[in-house]
C-alpha cells in the first residue's frame, strides 16, 4: 500500500525521513528506524516540538493529568520502599521519560508537606530524551532538588533507591513483521521514486537475529500462527531494561503501562498486532499520516520484561492492574471521603470522576503495573510492598 502524504505532516522530517531512506543500500528502513525518527528526530520529532500536546485538551492524557493523586499516591508506595530498605540516604528516585513534569511535581509536592523524614534523603532525578520536555519539567519543578541526566551518565551500580516510568515503554520505536509462509518478515518503510514524497512499507528477511530471539525468550511459537498475521516487537525495550539494571544497585524498578502477558499480546487472533497513532484525541492505526504531529504507540509485553528482567538480574516483585495497586495504595479511602468533603458540586463530581478513572479496569485502572528488585536481601524481599498486597495477577 502507498501512504502519500497528509497535509498535516511535517514536511521537513518527511524530507529527512526519504533523506534516510535513500542512503542506505536498499533504500529502505525498518519501522522502528521510521518511528525513532517520527517521534524522536531531535528538530523536527514529535517530542521534540516546543508544544508537545499532551493532557485534555492534546492528542493523549495519561494518569498524571487527572489530578495530584496518581503522584500522591506513588509516592505513598515509594515512602515505604524506603523504609523497607532501611532508608539509605540517598535514596535516589530516577523518573524516566517525565513528559511535562506533572508526575515529578505531585510526587515531590506530597513528599515535602507530608513525609518530613523522607523528603531530605531524597535524590530525585529525571532521565528524559526530549530536550524541549526537558526544559518545560525544569521550568515547572523550580524551587525542587532535581537533577537531569541521561541513564549513560549514571555510574554502573550507583543507584539505591527506585527506578520507575509511566507510559514509557509504549512509546519506545518498535520492529513491526508479518508472517510470510511461516517465515516471520521484517516491515520496512520506503518512498516511492516519484516527485513528491510518498512513503509505502516492504517486506523483507529480518534486519536483526534478535527479532526471531525474542519469541524463545517470551516463549512464544510463532510457527503455529496464520499467515498474514503481523504485529510489533518492542526489542528496545531490552537494551533500556539492561541498562536500568546495570545501573541499580539495590532497590526496585516500577513500569506502568498498558499492555498484556506475552500470550495475550501475541493472541493469534489479534491480527494486526497493537500500534495505535493520536491524533487530536483520535486514535487510528496509520503511522504514515500526521506525520510528526501524532503520537505513535503500542502496547508493552510484560512477559518480555519479566524475562530480560531476570537475565539482567531483575527479579520479579509482582505483577498487578493500576486499579488494585492504586487501590492498596488509599485510592478507595480517598473515594470514600469524597462524600464528606465540602466542595462545590461541579468540583466534586470532576475528582469523582477523575478517581474512577484512575480505578477504571477498562481503561487506566487497567494498566499493568510490575515491580521487579535488585540486591535485596531475604528479609527485604519478604516486605509486602503496599501497593501489591492483593493476590498476584497477570
Ligand atoms: C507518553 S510520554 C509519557 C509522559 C509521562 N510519563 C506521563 O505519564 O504523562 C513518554 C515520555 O517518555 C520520553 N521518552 C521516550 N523515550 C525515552 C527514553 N529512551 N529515555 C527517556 N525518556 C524517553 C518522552 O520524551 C516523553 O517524555
């Protein structure tokens, strides 16, 4: 299929994408390459803009832009890891990928008025590839001990505390392959050789073993699936995880994201795998429109992390739904006393609907959250962590 382009898109990265496209051999680049650049082109990318759109009124929101309570309640859990690890100082928390610095902001809010004790040996650092986001989270977190860095900059080993992210891994550029006479092919992107500037995908053999790899790690046999059927490997999510263990030395890794266990994720019956664009609030699944004017997505594979995790020395504290960890962490105390606050009508019925959307199964409520944990000792590994006190579910 020819995609041409949109009015909408950005015609300088479509230019710099084609540019790409045609100095390599076969004039052609994988999908993740097309989505690294889309998103992440340090001029043009769609996280690179000055005015990311993001919250209620952009093209996505996440659970930081329905109140202080989703960072509220973080940093309930994060307080008792600290406890739980004897309360090192520093203890260090490294946000990775803080979009505007909402979530940084209602964590470090809280922490200050209500957790005297912890707040001191804090070391909050942000971890960030967007340098226009970058700047907006420190314009916002002014007046707040932050420190910005990329994880290469983080000694090996020189973390204890917590590592965690909040729709991260969704948006890490993914490898898209279809299944070709039982061989799984690779989808590429090129331009058709034509005056104007038209992107369509091919298929070829894949361009890493590791493509194939990742289906006997999460063990999933890809033989037994129909032909035609296609979806994405997030295989950067690997290489990010190794280096988040490298550089943790004891404490835990938190990841909230949508997504599934492997055997979910690859369902033979979801066909098409999980790519979704936003647009304006719309959601589609053509990557070659809008193009760096949307945001590009598809949903995680825990069981991957699960299992990388291990090779990397990750264990695996528990597996939960956002609703349930929320839950555990005061989400119910805090709709119950909705009914005995005095606010205006209009207000109260906003937070109402604001705290059931963060509980909401089939929607944000239904994001996977999942802990892991480094150089714990036995003692610390049987601490319940708060938010995970509720029987396992995956
Ligand atoms: C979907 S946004 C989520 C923002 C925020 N966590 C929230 O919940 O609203 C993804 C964020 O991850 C950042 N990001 C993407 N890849 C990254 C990487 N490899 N390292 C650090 N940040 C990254 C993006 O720039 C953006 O800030």
């Amino acid at each position: 299929m020819v995609y041409p382009l949109e009015t909408n898109s950005n015609l300088a990265l479509c230019q710099v994408i084609a540019d790409r496209i045609t100095e390599t051999s076969q004039r052609r680049i994988t999908f993740a390459d097309f989505m690294d650049l889309v998103l992440y082109h340090p001029e043009h990318g769609y996280y690179s803009k000055k005015a990311v759109s993001l919250g209620k009124q952009g093209d996505f929101f996440t659970s930081v832009h329905l109140g202080a309570d989703f960072g509220e309640l973080l940093a309930i859990q994060f307080a008792q890891m600290w406890e739980i690890l004897g309360r090192p100082v520093p203890f260090s928390l490294v946000e990775m990928g803080a979009g505007q610095g909402l979530l940084a902001l209602d964590i470090l809010h809280f922490l200050r008025e209500r957790c005297l004790d912890f707040f001191p040996d804090l070391d909050y650092i942000i971890v960030e590839k967007s340098s226009a986001l970058r700047q907006q989270q420190q314009q916002r977190l002014q007046g707040f001990p932050v420190r910005w860095c990329n994880i290469e900059e983080l000694p090996s080993q020189s973390i204890t505390g917590c590592f965690f992210s909040n729709e991260l891994v969704d948006a890490l550029p993914v490898h898209q392959f279809v299944l070709e006479q039982g061989q799984l092919q690779e989808i590429y992107v090129t331009t058709k050789q034509n005056l104007n500037i038209e992107f369509l995908e091919v298929i070829g053999d894949p361009s890493v073993p590791q493509l194939e790899q990742y289906f006997d790690l999460i063990d999933i046999d890809l033989k037994t699936y129909p032909d035609g059927y296609r979806s994405e490997v997030n295989l950067a999510a690997l290489p990010w995880l190794s280096q988040v263990a490298d550089r943790l030395q004891r404490g835990y890794l938190l990841t909230i994201d949508y997504g599934y266990s492997a055997s979910h994720y690859y369902n033979p019956r979801r066909t098409q795998g999980t790519l979704q664009c936003y647009y304006q609030h719309r959601h589609h699944n053509n990557p070659y429109v809008n193009i760096g004017q949307q945001d590009i997505t598809a949903h995680v594979d825990f069981t991957a992390l699960e299992k990388w995790g291990e090779r990397c020395g990750l264990n695996k504290v528990g597996f939960t739904q956002q609703g349930l960890f929320l839950m555990m962490l005061g989400l119910g105390d805090r709709i119950a006393a909705l009914s005995h606050t005095k606010q205006p009508l209009s207000d109260l019925l906003h937070r109402r609907d604001a705290l059931h959307q963060l509980a909401d199964p089939l929607g944000l409520g239904g994001f996977g959250v999942l802990v892991q944990s480094k150089g714990l000792n036995a003692t610390e590994t049987q601490q319940v962590l708060k938010g995970l006190s509720v029987p396992e579910k995956i």
